[in-house]
C-alpha cells in the first residue's frame, strides 16, 4: 500500500472547523487506499501567543525552557485532529516528537534532525491505526525536549517521509501552491505544476514563503517527492521533485523578491590577501548568516566590500564590521537599511545565456539601479532599492513571458 | 540539606504576575537554606479551556488523546516558571511527568502511580538545579502520556516528595489552610493549625475541597507531612501530620458537607440473604461509587436498602437498580435528588461517646430530619435535605464550640 505523509500547517489547523476538515481529508486518504502519516503544527497564532505569555513572565527565557514552552502547541492540536478522526472511525494514535523518535542535537530553539526512529509510526501503521505526529519538536539525547527553528514542521515531515520510505510527502498549507510569483504583487501570476528541489531551493532561499529552504534540502537529499497544497481549497497544487532531464524546461520559473535584509559597505579597504577573510571569519564566529557578498576591483589598492545580512543581525554585523575597520586601515562601513534583492530563478538557464542581459535590460528601461549582482547556474540575484522591488518583480514577471491568463471577469 | 516539595495549584500560577511570585517564594525557600523540588498545576483556567477546544472539535475524544491535549497545560506553567526563576538567577529545569519518571498504569485520564522513578530529579538536585515538574501526568510502560485525574497534582507532590524523601511537602492554594468549616458557610470557621492524617482523610471525603482524597491517602502511606498555605498570602497553613498520642485532641475537629451525591431506595427488597450483594456487585462493576448504604431492619419479610452515589453516576445506578428490581421481586426504586451529607470529623472522637447524642439533637432542635446515618471512629455523617445543609453545618459548627474570636471590626 502507498504511503503519504501529509503536514498541516497552522493556519490549517486554526480552528475546531478546520482541524475536522482536516480529519476529513485524512479519512478520504485512506478510503482512497493509501496509508497516512500525519504531521500538524500548532493552531493558529499558538506560538506567538506563548511567546508573548514568556515575555511577559521573564526577560530570561532559556532554550530549553522554550522548547518546553512551545512544543505545548502540537500537542494540543495532534490530539484534535486524533479526536476528530476518533469521530469519523478512524483510528489514529498521536505521537510527540520524542515518541515519533526524532532525536535531534542539543541546540535549543533550532535543533537539528541526527535521526528519524520512527518504531512507534511502524507499528501504529501495521496495526492500522494514523499516526498523527507532533510537527517541529524532537528530543535530544540528554531527553530533553528540543524544537526545529522557524518552519520546522515542513522539516519534520520531509524527515518522516525519508524515514518510513514514503511515497510523497504533501505539504497542506493556505495557498494553493508555488507560483510564478508572490501573486499579491504581481495578480497574473501563475500556479506552477511542478518545479526541480534545484529551482524550490533557491526560490526559498531568496524569498518565496511557502517552504523553507532546510525541508526542501532535506528532501531532495532524500528523494522525498514534495507537493505544496492548500488545505482550504484541497486542489491540486505544486509538485517538488528530482529534475527531468527529458523534459524541456523552461527558461524562468519565478521572480522572487526579499527585503529582510540590510547592505553593509566596507570602504577603502586594502586590497591585500586575508583582509576578507578576517571579515568574513568574523561574522561567521558570531553566527551572522551572510547572504550576498560582492568585492569590486581596486584602485588605487583599496577596495569596497559589500554584503547582505538578514536584519535581525543588523547590529551583530555592523558592531563586528566597525570593530574590525580600523585594525583592517578601511575608511568606513556604510549600511544601508533601504534594500531589496530581487531575483528569477529557472533550470533552464544554464542553457540560455541570455537571461541575465534580459533582466539587466528590463531593470534599466524601468529606471531601476541594481546595486549588487549574484549569480548561480539557476539564479540571478540583484540588489536594488526596496522602493522598486515591487516594480522590479512585475517587470521581471512580463519581460520573461511569466503572465498566466487574465483574471476571470 | 532538607528538601521540601512545593507544589502550586492552577491558581497560584494563574498569570505572569502571580508566577513571578511563585519563582519569588520558591527563590527565598532556596536562599533559606533548603532544597527545593516544585510541582506546578496548569495556569488558572486552562485545563477548562482545552475541554472545550475537545468539545466543539468532536464527540469521541480517546482517552489517550485527551490526556495527550490536557498535559500540554502543565507544560506551558512549568517552562514559564523555569523561566521567572531564570530572571532570579535561580538554575531551574522543568520536568514532564514522563522525564521526572511517574510511572502509571494506562488506564487514561485516571490513571494510578505505580513507581516514581526521579533519577533525573536527583540529578538535577545534584547539580543545584531546581526541579520543575507537571503535576497531574505520567506516562505508562507502553509508553503512552496518562494523567491522574481531579487532583492529580497533589498526588504527585505527595509521590515525589516520598520517593525523593522529602521532608515536608507544602500545598500552596487559594486558601489559607484547613478550616472547622466551609469559611463561606461559617463566617467565624477557623483555619486549624494541625490535623491528623485520619481527620484529612475524613475531611476529604465528607466535601472539604481543600485536598483530593487520593492525595492524602498517599502521604499517610508513605508518611510525608504536608503543609496545606496560601500563595497569596504565604502566612503558615495547615499541618496534616500523624497522629501525636501524647497530644490532647478536639473531640470535633471540622464540619463538612457534600450536596453532590444523590440518594436512591429500593423498597420491598425481600430480606433474604445475597440481595444487597447482588446490588452492590453489579454497581461496582458498572464503576459506580457507592458512599452511604443503609438497610434497616426488615418487617414483613421485606426491608427498604438506601445509598447515596455521585450525582454524575445517578443514571447508571438507576439503571442497575431498576433492572435488578424486579429480578429480586423489590417493589420500587426512589430516587431523591435533593439531599446533602453532613459530617462531623475529630480523632478525639474515639474516646468522647457523647458526640453522637450531641449532633443529633443539635440537628432535632433546629428541625433537621436526619434521613440516613452512617459512622466511622472518628466521623459520623447524616444525609439531611438539601435546603437545610448550610444550616446544619452552621447549628454543629457552634454545638461543638469551634467557632474563632468574632470578626475583627
């Protein structure tokens, strides 16, 4: 018999209305003969608003206390979503993180998966019963009770799906797929049907919201068939998998865009070996994610360095930067608040050479300065001011022929 | 060093506000010298509330789901209280019932301890940790999560601190103690300073809400002192302790009543031996909790057997009464929703003989018909009418000179 893991987001679950169409689904799954494991995340707005109780409680929150804090969240929307399949006569059992046997490292607040046991799932599925799997939590071999960092319920049902050798894992969410771009910026744009791990992967990683970046690593590293679904319409949605060479591709599958982001600027640094490196080493130690990173050529033997952080590292960065400026004889360190990266992203650029002389031309007939480029063989990325991003994504959408059919009247 | 256990009702840790206050009192305790293991309900109203969420979100709800969905409550009130000891510089660790070891058996949603096992509690005690602990959970051999019932933190305090050999352990509530009476019947009711373990227990199951029967029960067994206070007011309580025989006792030491239970007769029972044993077999396979049973002496042949159940078990023991009436040629089976159980409760009881004859006619002056008669060394109980309960406990109250000095003006 098939078998499909299928997680709920929180929006999917938010409600008591929700959690019984969800009960729904599970059960016309396996009516439909397909065996089912089920992984759910908190209801609703859950998290936050335990967030918000610690606030108010404590300035001092340690991790692993929040991990025990937050992982309340699944646990009361698993044994809904149990109930409600009680109601419908289906057996189901549900399973923390610890007793689904996620064992993870000990690092509070984003741990990381090292194994999937999953003896209990077995057993449940053999003796017919859904197992409904906390999303997000694991335990770490001190048995302490660890969560997965920001969107860590998709990292959880890829993982189950590796583990129990699963067919597909489908990811039920409140849109109803991955799409050409984000449709609130640009209305004509499409669903796609499919798209590589490869293109997922950097859609992710410069913007796209549906999935993060880790879940979709995980599961091509696996071999794990994803499909991004909506559980408010049930339609078809978008599928996630291994790239069909056989297939012709199409140049450029979405125009992403991201402003959660700050440029920082090192002037005038001497252009000598190990002054990046000292930099870069840096922010590194202090677990600053650096995204985009860009060295001009020098002259008169002093160059700039730019590069990206997420905002939420603002500080970290600029205190490190200023700190090493002077040791580095560099003039300044510039930062700027007001960016955007603005990226397409396609398999089949690697054989188009034209598309970055296409976006290039598109961005300059609109009178948008790109400030940064990075490349990758599916990607470019430019950044611009965050006053045009926006406009830089409907531009990119129509120069690459990306525009489904008109709305409906 | 001594260890107290400290456990804290849903009260107690109701807000962010009053769990500052608990990490504050749990921090002083620390600094006085002692260790300390806390044992926390889930906040205020919560366990309530994820009734509810069940509720609307099914009809069927397993009860291993509803223990799964109800122990997230402690979860929540433990991690906060870790973390308000954090912001006081006091290392906490919180502890599921299933990491602190309570071992149950698995009947959900009332399940019994079968082991405490505590290694990481010791551990953690070791290390100058302070152990935080969800009441009212455990978790079963198969692994599954159980919850203890109506009271269950209690009990697990009362487990821990006998298996940690604590050398108290302190109930912390709404209230300031144990009291000669309900305060809200009998304004002038005082908080006694001590009770003996056998009073408790009688105390416990005649209606004084202060401390679940089991609880007691418990500590008696494994001789734990407890110490029933206030964390509002956190003035010393009530000492529940063994019986000091060298002590003088009260000869009445409280009044209770209980107005959930419901009276039913069967009349016309032909007085042949195996009747009221056929009677009493089938309620208690059928689970019902029979309290009071009166059979009179039989005249014509027949007697008229009286019990009183739990109101929310009326419809089963109707049933079972109704169904073996007419098997055992009785004539009718009455049903009176409108009684109540008066008791009195004193160790001194034992060796004063006239209290009997003190209550009955305490009772007979103020018009209180006593339907039913039930006694055990130290406690007799009367079921009256309803409408007359408070002002039984009023007229005994003061029979038995237990009132306090008169309200301060």
């Amino acid at each position: 018999m098939a078998l499909v893991v299928q997680k709920y987001g929180g929006t999917s679950v938010a409600d008591a209305e929700r959690i019984r169409a969800v009960a729904d689904h599970v059960a016309r799954t396996r009516r439909g003969g397909e065996d089912v494991v089920v992984v759910v995340s908190a209801m609703g707005k859950t998290t936050d608003g335990l967030i918000r109780l610690a606030e108010d409680v404590s300035a001092v929150q340690p991790g692993r206390e929040l991990d025990m804090l937050l992982t309340a969240g699944e646990r009361i929307s698993m044994a809904l979503v149990c109930m409600a399949l009680a109601e419908l006569g289906v057996a189901a059992a549900s399973f923390t993180g610890s007793q689904a046997g996620i064992i993870t490292d000990e690092v509070h607040t984003k741990a990381k998966i090292l194994e999937v046991r999953g003896d209990r799932l077995r057993e449940a599925l053999a003796r017919g019963v859904v197992p409904v799997v906390a999303g997000f939590q694991g335990v770490s071999a001190a048995r302490d009770v660890t969560t997965l960092g920001r969107g860590g319920s998709d990292t959880t049902a890829v993982a189950l799906a590796a583990a129990l050798a699963a067919d597909r894992c489908e990811i039920y969410t409140d849109v109803t797929g991955v799409f050409t771009a984000d449709p609130r910026i640009v209305p004509r744009a499409r669903r796609l049907p499919r798209v590589s791990f490869e293109e997922m992967l950097e859609i992710s990683a410069t913007g796209g919201r549906v999935l993060i970046l880790r879940s979709v690593e995980f599961a091509r590293n696996h071999h794990v068939p994803l499909e991004v679904r909506s559980s408010f319409t049930w339609e078809p949605g978008t599928w996630v998998l291994e790239e069909d060479p056989t297939m012709e591709q199409a140049t450029v599958s979405a125009v992403t865009s991201d402003t959660s982001e700050v440029k920082l600027t090192i002037t005038g640094v001497p252009d000598r070996p190990g002054i990046a490196a000292s930099l870069f080493r840096a922010l590194a130690d202090a677990s600053v994610n650096v995204d985009m990173i860009v060295q001009n050529t020098s002259h008169d033997g002093t160059t700039d360095i730019s590069f990206t952080v997420p905002r939420t590292e603002r500080s970290v960065a600029v205190g490190i930067a200023e700190g090493l400026s002077p040791k580095i004889d560099a003039a300044a360190v510039l930062v700027d608040d007001g960016v955007a990266q603005v990226s397409v992203v396609g398999a089949g650029m690697k054989t188009n050479p034209g598309v970055t002389a296409t976006m290039f031309e598109a961005l300059a007939a609109a009178q948008i300065n790109i400030q940064m480029i990075s490349t990758s063989p599916i990607r470019i990325s430019c950044v611009v001011d965050a006053g045009s991003a926006d406009d830089a994504v409907r531009i990119l959408h129509q120069a690459f022929g990306l525009e489904g059919a008109a709305p409906r009247a």
